[in-house]
C-alpha cells in the first residue's frame, strides 16, 4: 500500500515529469525522484528521446547516497536497450532497494518485464501510486502503445450560437488574445498539427506555434489533400517543422514533383468515397511516431473524424458572441430525433481565458 508519503514523493516525480511536455515526444513524460531517510536525494526528468531517462538523471544526482534508497518513478523502469540502456538494471546496479511506480508501460517491448527484473533482483515494487494523474500526462504515447493510433485533439473556436463561421467564411477573429495564446501553447505540445486542404487554401495558415521561446522539437505539418491542391508556395512551407501530405494514389503527378520540391513529404493514404480512410491516416502517423494531434480543421474536416470515432478530446474555445443564424455550424452531425441518441460529452476542465471560455471535452462511453 502507497503511504502519505509515497503519495506525496509521487505527486513530485509527477511535476518533474511535466517539464518534457513540449520535448519528450516521441517518447513519454516520465519523472523520477530519490529518496533516502525522508529526503530527496536526486530527480530527474525525461527531457528528449535519445537524452537520459528520468531513472538514470536522478542516479547521477544521488551518486553513491543511492544505495538503499527508493526510487518513485512515474513510469514502470524500461528493461530494453532502445536509444539508451535499461533503467531497471541501473536501479538495481546503484542499490536502489525499494521502486514505487505510477504505472506500467504499455510498450511492448518493456510491458511488466521492468516490474519482472527489478523484483527477481530483490527490490520491493509498489504499483498503482497516482496512475491516474500518470495516465493524464501521456494520453498520445498512451494511446499509440495501446490502440496504435494517436491522441487526437480536435481545436475549434466557435461563438455561443455554435458557429465557427459567418456565411461567408470569415472567421478571423472570434475569441481575444488570451485564448490564441493559449493554443499557441496546446500547438508547442503536440506531435502534429493536422488541417485539410480547405483550411490551407481558405486561410494560408502558417501552422507553426508562436511562441518567444524557440522550441526543441517542432510539431509535424499534416495536411489531408487528396488531390494534392496545396499550393508550393503555401506559408507553412516557410515555418519550422517538417510537412507530411496525405494524398490518394491518383493524384496529379506534376503537383507531387512541384511539392517534394517545397520540402514536403508525400503519403499515399487509401481513400473511401467520403474522402481519405481516417483509419489508414490515423496508423500511419502511428507508425510514425505521432504522439499527439491537434486538429485544426474546419467543420467538415472535424465532422468526418467525428464520424469516424476518431476525436478522443474537444478543446472548444467559446467566444461570447453571436454569428447568427445562417453562419457555419461547429460541427454537422446528426439529424437526431431522440436526445437518448445524441452524442454526450464529458466536461474534463473549463476555463476563462480573457473574455472567452476553454473546454476541454472527451467524448461520453455509451
Ligand atoms: C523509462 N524512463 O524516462 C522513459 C521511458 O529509445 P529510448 O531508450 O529512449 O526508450 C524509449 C522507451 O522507453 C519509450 O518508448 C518508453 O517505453 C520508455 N520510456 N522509460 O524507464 C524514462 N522516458
Ligand atoms: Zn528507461
């Protein structure tokens, strides 16, 4: 059983862990901390896939003081040899008597042989110590490991009649500074931000986060453009971060040469009569090592990934404003003559932002 004090040991290793939110990926968020006789002795977290894992940073902090101590990591020890060496024989090399883990790690080639080796070497492990908070902070390694897809993050702005849109495209702007700060940040955390052809031709978006820091690692640009009608010249073409383009086979040859040229890679996706196969697009960039992705599309965009089942969370802006009866909705689905039927959401957090409102909303199981 985890004491008042394992708890509160975790809930530090789970701070530590935050600070690889923008740079971890494609590896998870993982925080480690030391403790010996009551006190801290080393932490660590897991800044960037091919630097040192949480485990190893807090032994090199500890050094010799480890041997005895307990170790609370967020995430089950690794025991495999994958860009570094195992945490699971470190742990157990410096004398680390005792492992509190958060959870296990869905990744195969680890997946309770961490747990395993640890124990046949004789160190006590206690499991389950604030999963749940350590299952929030990796929801697209998470789901990449278990589902072999992506976290997929749907982003919309819309008014409080439920409109993105005035009839007549315009959109820019509807909620006030606070909130589009706010997504340059929801964009800076993510693996990939996706849009469809419709947004880049209407908008010319740039699909980069502002932000006054340079990040570590850049978002991948994913444009969903079946025939390939992204302009080479497109803004997004000048902004850190690589470009993916999923496309159907039949696609015009000239535009691929005119957009490998640009600097884009070219997916061939397999496509449906609605459009390219969500399914497909979704494993490849799983395979790709997507963690998660913001969607930026327009209503159409969103309501074919709803329809697919493919948004896992809502992040809705809601600007107090009206736009009126005839401008565009936030998201065409239904009809539906029987509100047991509708399609219900969960409120994961709500919050102000300036004069506007974030939820956060992750579809209801039926
Ligand atoms: C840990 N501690 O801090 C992290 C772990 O290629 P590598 O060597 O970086 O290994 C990546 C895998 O290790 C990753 O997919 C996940 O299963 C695990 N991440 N494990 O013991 C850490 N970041
Ligand atoms: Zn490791």
């Amino acid at each position: 059983m985890a004491t008042e004090q394992d708890l509160a040991f975790m809930a530090e290793a789970l701070v530590l862990a935050e600070q690889g939110l923008y740079s971890a990926h494609p590896n998870p968020c993982v925080g480690a901390v030391l403790v010996k006789d009551g006190r801290v002795i080393g932490r660590g977290a897991h800044l960037q896939a091919g630097e040192s894992h949480a485990e190893v940073l807090a032994l090199e902090e500890a050094g010799a003081a480890a041997r005895g101590a307990t170790a609370y990591v967020t995430l089950e020890p690794c025991c495999h040899y994958g860009r570094t060496p195992p945490c699971a024989d470190a742990l157990i090399a410096a004398g680390i008597t005792r492992v509190v883990i958060a959870m296990r790690d869905p990744n195969p080639l680890v997946a309770g042989r961490g747990v395993e080796r640890l124990r046949a070497a004789g160190v006590a492990v206690e499991e389950g110590c604030l999963e749940a908070a350590a299952e929030a902070l990796n929801p697209g390694f998470l789901r990449r490991m278990r589902h072999g897809r992506p976290w997929m993050r749907l982003k919309q702005a819309m008014s409080l009649d439920g409109r993105v849109a005035l009839a007549n495209g315009q959109s820019q702007w509807l909620t006030g500074e606070a909130a589009r700060a706010d997504v340059q940040q929801e964009r800076a955390r993510a693996s990939a931000i996706l849009v469809g052809i419709g947004t880049v031709l209407a908008d010319n978006p740039r699909l980069a986060p502002r932000l006054e820091t340079p990040l570590r690692r850049y978002p991948v640009k994913v444009i969903v453009d079946s025939h390939l009608r992204t302009p080479p010249d497109a803004a997004l073409f000048g902004t850190p971060g690589a470009v993916w383009i999923f496309h159907r086979q039949d696609a015009p040859v000239a535009a691929r040469a005119a957009l490998c040229a640009a600097g884009a890679e070219l997916l061939f996706c397999r496509s449906t009569v609605q459009g390219l196969d969500w399914q497909e697009v979704t494993s490849m960039l799983a395979e790709r090592q997507i963690n998660e992705v913001l969607v930026e599309a327009g209503p159409g965009v969103a309501a074919s990934l709803f329809a697919a089942g493919l948004i896992d969370e809502w992040l809705l802006y809601v600007a107090p404003l009206l736009l009126g009866r005839d401008a565009r909705p936030v998201l065409a689905t239904g009809p539906y003559s029987d509100l047991a039927e509708v399609p219900r959401w969960s409120v994961i957090q709500s919050s102000r932002l300036g004069n506007d409102i974030k939820w956060t909303l992750r579809p209801q199981e039926r």
